[in-house]
C-alpha cells in the first residue's frame, strides 16, 4: 500500500516562510512526477508545482519567483520551499506523485497552511 504524508504546515504571518514536506512509503517504484497542489475554501484544487523524476519543474503563475520545489529520488520524497508567503496563500497543500509504471495518481492527506496576521 502506498502512503504519501505531508508535514511542515501551520501558521505564518505574511511575508513568512514555511516548507511543506512529502515521504512517500509503499511499494512503488520512483514517481514520474511529483507535485503540491492546493484547495482553499469554496475552491478548485489547483497545481502549485511539479517536479519531474529528470528535474524538470512547473509552477503555478501566483507562485514563481516565490516558491521552489525539490525531489529526492533516492528516498521518495518532495518537498516545497514557500517564501514571501501572502493570504492568498491560505490553503490545504496535498502532496501527489505521478507512478508512470502504474498509470496512478496518489495522494496524501493534506497539511493546512495559514497565512494570516
């Protein structure tokens, strides 16, 4: 059974900085892709970033310049460096990896990040 669990969320006040980090345990080979995505309140989940197995990154429009993920292969995991945190920002994070060798998506179950004065 493959398990993704986040860590690393809470409360910051704005212009803060938190990092947010994944371990993926299970039986799995190493994720194509890993990302964070993000759900407020009354809205959609959304991508914040993705790294794939090769490096290659994608972030959100709202998030470049601030945020930057990395991936340990090796060990499975993500982690995702937010800095000059706005209110905007205030959010469940999930945690997903892509399995290529499985045609899966999987997912953790979420860390709440608040950011607020």
């Amino acid at each position: 059974q493959v398990q993704l669990v986040e860590s690393g969320g809470g409360l910051v006040q704005p212009g803060g900085s938190l990092r947010l980090s994944c371990v993926a345990s299970g039986s799995i080979p190493t994720f194509y892709v890993m990302g964070w995505y993000r759900q407020a309140p009354g809205e959609e989940r959304e991508l914040v970033a993705a790294v794939t197995r090769e490096g290659r990154t994608n972030y959100a429009d709202s998030v470049k310049g601030r945020f930057s993920i990395s991936r340990d292969n090796a060990k499975n995991t993500v982690d995702l460096q937010m800095n000059s945190l706005k209110p905007e920002d205030t959010a469940v994070y999930f945690c997903s990896g892509y399995s290529d060798y499985r045609g899966s998506y999987y997912w953790g179950q979420g860390t709440q990040v608040t950011v607020s004065p």
